[in-house]
C-alpha cells in the first residue's frame, strides 16, 4: 500500500532534518540555520504522525 512508503519516506525525512540540524549545532554553524531546521523538523514531524495514522486507519479497514 502507498501509506505505508509514505510513511517510511515521511519518517527518514525526519531524521535527515534533525541530523542535519544537529550537526550544524555541533559544529557550530548559524543559529538561524538550525532554528530553521529545527522548524522544518517539526512540521515533517507533523506529517508524518498523520501519514502513519492514516496508515493505521486504511489498514483497519
């Protein structure tokens, strides 16, 4: 079912995001770099817990 790579290319959108803003923190980048991806994560974040509930909900059915 489609809902279900969604929700693997939803989930490793995440994580590409927050490692990428970890790493800017870590190596001491921009502040308004990793406040933006910091931004960015949470709102993939947000997308992908409904694109699993909706993974959830299709396959109840």
């Amino acid at each position: 079912m489609i809902v279900n790579y969604l929700g693997y290319i939803a989930v490793g959108a995440v994580l590409v995001v927050l490692l990428m803003g970890l790493w800017n923190m870590m190596r001491g980048g921009n502040s308004n770099t990793s406040q933006k991806l910091m931004r960015w994560r949470v709102g993939l974040q947000f997308v992908a817990i409904l694109v699993l509930m909706l993974g959830l909900y299709f396959s109840q059915r």
